[in-house]
C-alpha cells in the first residue's frame, strides 16, 4: 500500500490564502487609523471588528487596540 500525498498546489493556496487575509486585515486596521507596524503586527491577533467600534466610538486606534488585546 502507497502512501497518499496531499497535492502541493492546495498547500501553495492555503499559504496565499493566509497572506491575503492578513493583507486584507492590516489594511482594515489602518484604515482605522493605526500605523502600519501596529496594522502588521496585530492584523491576526484581535478582532478588527471590536477595534472598529472602539474607534467609532472615539477611542483613538493604539487606545482601542490596547482594550481588544
């Protein structure tokens, strides 16, 4: 019996895919107004949709990132 191996095109995709929703989360976050090494840093580690309220609610962005954290 043969091991089955998974195809490296859909572990290729997995990793663009991760790439792209962290681009996509760091730009949300700056476009909340945090800095770009901030936006990097924590674009996979808090909730950019709790951080988004705080802000809303006239938190600055480094406030609302230290309550989400």
């Amino acid at each position: 019996m043969e091991p089955m191996l998974m195809p490296t095109d859909d572990l290729v995709s997995d990793s663009e895919e991760e790439l792209r929703v962290h681009a996509w989360r760091t730009e949300q976050l700056r476009r909340l107004g945090l800095h770009r090494i901030l936006a990097e840093t924590f674009a996979d580690l808090v909730d950019w949709h709790a951080l988004a309220a705080l802000v809303e609610r006239g938190c600055s962005p480094e406030l609302a990132l230290d309550i989400v954290r």
